[in-house]
C-alpha cells in the first residue's frame, strides 16, 4: 500500500501578513513580525504557513495585485527576510506554502505596461485586449466587450484611451488578466514558481485558478452570460469558472514546476464556484493536478438571491448537507481542505457560532472540534485560534476593502438605504476578518506600536492570545489539543466518514472509521441544551477523547455548543 501524503495528517494557518504582527511601528504587518511570533505557531502546532501576498504592489487589494512576482515590497520587508523566514519556519519543522496569484497581474507590473503601450507590442496578447461591442462606439455605456461583472462592482472591462480598446479585468481594475491562452504567458508564471521552489519554499496557494482558462472561440472571441435579474450584467460564471482548458493547464503546470521534486510540497488550488465532480478532477493524484482545493458552497449557503451582502440565516440541515456531499464525494479520490475562516469570509464565530459573552468560548470551541474531525486538512486563519469575532463597524469610514467600499458606493448611488448598506457590510465585508491579531491586552492589542491600518477590536482587552496561552479551557487550548489529535491518531486523518443524524436541526454528528478503531463526534450547534436521548446509542459507554466541556453525568444531554469526540465502548 501507498503511504498517504504527508498533508493528510498536517494542519495549515492561514498568515495575513498586513494584520499579523508590526515589527517597524509603521501600522502594518510585516515579515519581521512573522518572524517574532513563529514560537506562537509551534506552539499552537500547525505544520504549513500560508501567507498571503507579500510580493511588490500598488496595495490596490491588498497584494493580491502583483507588480512584481520575484521580489517582496518594502512594505512587508525583503527577500532576504523572506530567506530568514524560511529558515525559521524549517528549523521547526513547519513549512512555508505561498500564494500564487496569477489570474491576474497589477495594472503596474512591466508585463501590462508594455502590454498596454501599443496594440503591436509583443506582449500585447499576454492579456485581454478586445474592441467595443460591434457597432458601438468605445466608451459607450454597454460597449464593453461582453457583459460581465466584475467581482469587485462595476463591467469587468475597462477602456484604455489610448488605443481604444478594452482590458479584461475580473477583479479591479488594477488586476488586469492575464490570458492563459499564450503559452508565453504560462511558462513565464511557470518560471517564476521554480525559482521560489528552488529558493526554499514548500508550495503555493493558487488564488482563484480555477479561472485561468475563459471560455473562447477559436476567432478569439467571448460571450455575453444569461442576464442576471435586476442588474445590467451578464453571468460571467460559465464563460469563466472551470474553463475548457483548466485541467489541461494545471496538468501542465504539475509537469514543468512539481514532476521529480520531492513529496514535501503542498499545492491548494482557491477554486470558487467548483463542484465536488470538479473537485474529484482537480485532485485525483492519478490525474496529477492539485493536491487539495477550496470550495465555496458551505460559505455560500447563508448568502441571498443578492449575493454576499444579502446575506440570509444558514440552515444546519443545508450544511451537513452539503459538507455531507463533500466528505463523499472525495472519499475514494482526491481530497477536501476544510476552512470556515479566511481573510475573505466574515469570523466563524459571529457568522456560524454565538459571539455573544456567554457562548462565544464554547460555539469557537464547538466549530473548531467540527472542523477538525472531518476528513481533509483543515486550515486555521489567524485570530481563530483564539475566538476572534467580526468588527462592530458604526461608518462606513471604517472600512478600507476594495470589496466593500465599492460595493456600498454602487448600492447607495442606486438609491439604497444608509442604514441597510452598513448592516450589509457590518455582517459580510472582508474587514471583518482583516483587522489586527489580538496578541495582548494592550495598547492596539500588542499589534502594533504605532497606529493601525485598520481598527484593532475593541474586544481584544478580554480576547487575546496572551490571556488565552496558559488557560486550558481557552480557545487556543482547544485548537491545540485538536491539532495533536489529528497529528497522533490515523483515525482523524484518514478513517473513513458517514453522516449522523441527518435531518437533526440542531446536532452536528458523524462517525469516522478505519480499521477496527472508530471516533464518533457529536456536537451542539445552537446555543439552547439539546437532548440526544436514544438517537445515537453508542454516545452512552463511550469514552470521551477530547470535548469542549467537563464531561457530565448525564451522558445523552449536550450543552449549548458543547461538542464531544467520543470513542465507542
Ligand atoms: O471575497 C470573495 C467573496 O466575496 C470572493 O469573491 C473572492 O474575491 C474570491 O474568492 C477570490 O479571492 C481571491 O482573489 C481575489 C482577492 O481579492 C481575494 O483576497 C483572494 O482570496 C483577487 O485576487
């Protein structure tokens, strides 16, 4: 038999890098602050560091519009810090993955500038540069090339004077895409991920690669979506998500960046809009892709007809459901990676538990022990390890995304109302997720020591990781006695898993298997007791592994949010 990937046993965290920790005072996280708080990592136990982009850019989104892919901007620090991270990460035996973003490039990196300087220029066709719709005038309302939105509001086409004609841009539009179609195009990006490779480091985070290949024709021409109610757009998902080419692509990169190095490395693809059949595709390691994707559904369920910023209550039963479906359809082929947090989803415990003072530590607690005995490697983005919450915005002053900002500007000039855009955007925007790590009950929670870029929470004198380090019923605790579980018993890892109690509106619970040994994990969601009574006969007898509460004499009740791994008599 074949050993299973060193990734099936390993828990990855999630570094923001722009609110993790300030070395310099300037307001903004950096490498050197990484470098300061490695010892929190290891101590917390994760064995991956993803970080997001550090890489030269205009900060437009925050990094993730790249000016330059082979260097690391002032801001953050420099390569040389980047080496030291490295080391600091391998000397204790963690390993560092980057994000990889190359959908698109900053409308600053020199290939867009010269792409941009003439319709001739040889690099012209390394992005997307099409005429205004036939018989329309460019600049006029409606020429744009197709009639996609961009994710961040407003047509994904922007008119360059100059020549005329229209780029493409999915996101903002400094973040022109770069077409795929050129092989020039892929094997520069190839390039450029042998020399981090060669550098030192362990892997990549592939942002939104699951739209490198747009639907064409030959002639090189795109279509318009189906229309999408109540909005001038067009839906630009089946022209853009999972393309013709996708696998052929990520076939080719697995060819010429990871064939014949060794198996230490981790590649996650971000992949919104996949299903678990793409899935399966994506990461069945016969078919050499990606190890692992993200999927976006379990984040999509609390999301109205309007989108994100409309947002409507989660269903429990739709979320079993749907992790359900996961959890099978990649148990004989390919892999999940399990996340509720990253610095573009609101926190867990405000979207998915109870911040409120009196369930917050027990709903963090619950969610995590959830999380991390499914089956995939879980991912912890900084600040859940010790509960962190969303943002109490009171203006919209206070939020800096790209995201948000643009899109309360399209809302209010449609004539919404004030009140509703800032409870829209208090309840969903990326900033939730964005302001600084809670390390200490001091000034700007130990962030910084000048002023921060973005608010600190005003919660961080109670939730911080100074108060929570040496306290065995905190949330860091917890996460840490999760991820030793997953570290010492093959059962997290790799038993098998079947869904309990589906249609239970409030009880979380499923068995894992593997060989003779078994788990059975049951968990309150809700912040009301619940009564097992005789739904699940093993619970009596078994013995507790590991829970979020001082186990109690009655076996069958469950607390509010209190979860309980468990194993049969
Ligand atoms: O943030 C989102 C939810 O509203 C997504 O639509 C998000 O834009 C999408 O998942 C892609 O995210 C990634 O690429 C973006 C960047 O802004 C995100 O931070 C990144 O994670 C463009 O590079």
């Amino acid at each position: 038999t074949v050993q299973a990937p060193w990734w099936t046993r390993a828990v990855v965290y999630q570094v923001y890098p722009r609110s993790f920790a300030d070395s310099d005072g300037d307001g903004i996280g950096d490498l050197g602050g990484v470098i300061e708080k490695l010892d929190h990592l290891s101590d917390l136990g994760v064995d991956v560091l993803w970080l997001s982009p550090v890489y030269p850019s205009p900060q437009d989104d925050n990094g993730y519009d790249i000016s330059d892919y082979q260097d690391v901007d002032p801001l953050f620090g420099s390569l040389e810090q980047l080496d030291a991270l490295v080391e600091g990460l391998h000397a204790r035996g963690m390993r560092l993955v980057m994000d990889l973003v190359v959908n698109h490039t900053s409308d600053e990196h020199p290939w867009f500038q010269e792409s941009r300087s003439s319709p001739d220029s040889p690099k012209r066709d390394w992005y997307w540069w099409r005429p205004a719709r036939e018989g329309m005038a460019a600049g006029a309302p409606g020429a744009e090339p197709t009639n996609w939105e961009s994710f961040f509001s407003g047509p994904a086409w922007e008119l360059d004077e100059a020549s005329g004609e229209y780029y493409l841009h999915l996101f903002s539009r400094k973040q022109p895409d770069l077409n795929w179609e050129n092989p020039e195009v892929r094997q520069a990006v190839y390039a450029m991920m042998r020399w981090w490779l060669d550098r030192g480091v362990d892997g990549f985070r592939m942002d939104v690669i699951n739209l490198v290949s747009k639907r064409v024709e030959p002639d090189g021409s795109l279509h318009d979506g189906p229309p999408v109610p109540g909005t001038p757009y067009g839906d630009r998902s089946p022209e853009t998500v999972c393309g013709p080419r996708i696998h052929e692509f990520l076939a080719e990169m697995h060819r010429e960046v990871f064939a014949g190095r060794d198996g230490g490395l981790l590649t996650v693809g971000e992949t919104p809009g996949v299903t678990v059949e793409d899935a399966r595709l994506f990461t069945d390691p016969a078919r050499a892709e990606v190890d692992m994707v993200f999927q976006f559904e379990h984040v999509s369920l609390d999301h109205g007809p309007g989108g994100k910023f409309d947002p409507r209550p989660l269903s429990l039963l739709d979320l079993k459901a749907s992790f359900g479906r996961w959890q099978a359809g990649l148990a004989d082929v390919g892999w999940n990676s399990l996340y509720w947090d990253n610095h573009d989803q609101p926190r867990a415990v405000s979207r998915f538990g109870d911040d409120s003072p009196e369930h917050r530590r027990d709903s963090a607690c619950c969610l995590a022990t959830l999380l991390h005995l499914h089956r995939g490697t879980p991912y912890v983005y900084q600040g859940e390890e010790i509960g962190m919450a969303n943002y109490p915005f009171t203006s919209l002053d206070q939020v800096a995304d790209i995201e948000s900002v643009n899109w309360a500007r399209e809302a209010l000039a449609a004539g919404a109302d004030e009140a509703a855009v800032l409870a829209a955007v208090r309840h969903s925007s990326r900033d939730n997720a964005r302001t600084p790590v809670q390390w200490d009950a001091g000034p700007h929670a130990g962030f910084t020591s000048g002023t921060p870029w973005l608010a600190v929470n005003p919660d961080s004198t109670g939730w911080n990781v100074a108060a929570q380090r040496d306290d065995e019923r905190s949330v860091l605790a917890h996460h840490r006695r999760l991820i030793t579980l997953r570290h010492e018993d093959p059962v997290v890892s790799l038993g098998s898993f079947t869904m309990l109690l589906p249609e239970h509106e409030q009880v979380y619970a499923f068995r894992r298997s593997l060989g003779d040994d078994e788990l059975l994990v049951v968990c309150n969601v809700g912040s009301t007791p619940v009564d097992l009574g005789e739904g699940l006969p093993e619970v009596a007898g078994a013995a507790l592994v590991l829970g979020t509460h001082e186990p109690a004499d009655d076996g069958t009740l469950l607390r509010p949010w209190e979860a309980r791994v468990l194993r049969p008599a």
